[in-house]
C-alpha cells in the first residue's frame, strides 16, 4: 500500500496566534497535503491559504523559519488518486471564512459550499475517497488539533523552512522519528 503525506505546520502569523489560543494552546494550526516531498525542508502541497486553494512550494506563502511536521498515511492506489484528483480540483476555490468563525462560535454548520479552510479540506480529500480518518465527524469541524488526532496518521519527521539571509537560504537540519 502506498503512502501519502499530510504536513502540519506552527504558524507564527497573527491568525495561526488566534488558531493557537482557540485550540488551547496547541501548537499546530495549519494543514497541508503533500504532493512531492523530494525536499524534506520544503514539499509541495495542495493548501486552503487565506487567498484560496493552492498548489506550491510551501515555503512560497510560509514565514521562513516555520516549523512543521510531516505524517503519512497508508492507502489504496485508488485512495491516492482520488484524493489527489479531488485535490486538483479545488485549486482556485476561496478560503471558508465563514467555516473558520464557526469554531469560536461552537457552529459546525456555518459552513460555505465550495470554499475550505486547511483542515476541512485535507480532511474532506481523505473522506470522498473512503478514508476515514476520524469517524462520525463532520469535515467543518475538524480543526488541526482534532485532524491530528486520527490513529491512521504516523509522525515522520519534524523541521523548520529554510532561512534566508542576505539572499543566501540556510538550511535548518530536521530531526527525523520514524
């Protein structure tokens, strides 16, 4: 069976503070799925970002210096592509404001078709394509902390982005537990 990856950040941002502070002081507050970890310190994901939904370098609208940690999951051949054909498919799609003011106000149901948060949206790839990562759980109310709860999810190895100094990146060593 082959595996994919989901990758979860420490935002530093004023809206990661405010995700950090909602999920009670849980370091976390971003998910993002894998497409190409062939650089460790900086993969290629599928994202909900602020803007919208979109496939990059995660370094490309990440403060550099962010931490993160990388997980995989066991699936199907098929599993894969579905939940990387569903992905594709939503690149472009605005982010799901009205998804995230949910949390604070305890409302799963303020939800808006076609928009996503992070979480919400790796979460949903997963679901569409039979895996359950967490069951009897609806997609809007999965937050990063309650994402990285699943038991499917198996830690990989933890780093920072490269930083960048006088135009020249330095890179940050990973520690790996596998």
């Amino acid at each position: 069976m082959p595996k994919i990856y989901v990758l979860a950040s420490k935002g530093i941002s004023l809206t990661s503070r405010l995700i950090r502070w909602w999920q009670w002081g849980f370091p976390f507050t971003h998910i993002a799925y894998c497409l190409n970890l062939s650089d460790p310190n900086d993969s290629i994901v599928v994202e909900a970002w602020w803007n919208g939904v979109r496939y990059g370098k995660f370094s490309e609208v990440h403060t550099p210096g962010t931490e993160f940690a990388v997980y995989s999951v066991e699936v199907s051949k098929s599993q894969k592509v579905q939940i990387e054909r569903f992905l594709h498919s939503q690149i472009g799609k605005k982010y799901d404001w009205l998804g995230i003011l949910g949390f604070p106000l305890r409302n799963w149901k303020l939800e808006s078709k076609d928009r996503w948060f992070c979480s919400e949206l790796v979460f949903t790839a997963f679901k569409q394509a039979g895996v359950e990562l967490l069951k009897n759980t609806h997609p809007s109310e999965v937050s990063p902390r309650l994402f990285l709860k699943s038991p499917l999810l198996q830690f990989k190895y933890s780093a920072k982005l490269p930083e960048v100094k006088n135009g020249i990146q330095r890179s940050v060593a990973k520690s790996t537990t596998t």
